[in-house]
C-alpha cells in the first residue's frame, strides 16, 4: 500500500542467524542479502552485545530472563514510565519556580 509503512517481525533463530552471517561477510553484505535493513541488523547486532543470550527473545525488545515473570516485566514498565513523568514534573516545577522569583 502507498504510503504506509510495514513492520517485518522475525524470529530469534533468523536474528541470531543474520547476526552471524554479518560477522562473517560483513553487516552491509549479510543486510542486502537477506533483504533486511542496514540499521536493523546493526540493532540486532547491538543487542548480541548488550544482552548476550538474552537477546532477540521472539520479536519484541524484552530481555527478560527466563525466571522473569510477565508481572516483573510490568512493573519494569511501569516504574519507567513513571520515572519518566516525575522528571518532566520536576522540569515544569523548576521552570515555573524561577518563573516566580522575578
């Protein structure tokens, strides 16, 4: 469709794949072949780094261990989003503070 960007999705065993494939010909060689972008096989590789065996868990971002349960991940979730609103908070409140000391 015109217009209207697709989100491909693949599987671990395909990252970890493309992943080793682009240690042995190279991330812009292992991309074009396998039809998937520069940039995401790049992430994937970063991921490998970053996480280890944790990485490319199904096709989501999680990289929960395995005794994590849905619950922890959650509150993860939750705790970070909450994290983040208490920092703009203290944002507006510092801005609106200096705001009255004029």
């Amino acid at each position: 469709t015109r217009g209207r960007v697709t989100m491909n999705r693949y599987d671990k065993a395909f990252k970890e794949e493309a992943v080793r494939l682009s240690d042995e010909i190279g991330p812009r060689k292992a991309a074009e072949q396998l039809g998937v972008a520069y940039y995401t096989l790049q992430g994937w590789r970063k991921q490998r780094i970053l996480h280890g065996d944790r990485a490319h868990i199904g096709s989501g971002h999680a990289y929960a261990s395995a005794d994590k349960t849905a619950r922890e991940i959650e509150l993860e979730k939750e705790i970070g989003e909450l994290r983040r609103a208490n920092d703009i908070l203290k944002d507006a409140l510092g801005f609106f503070a200096k705001d009255r000391k004029r």
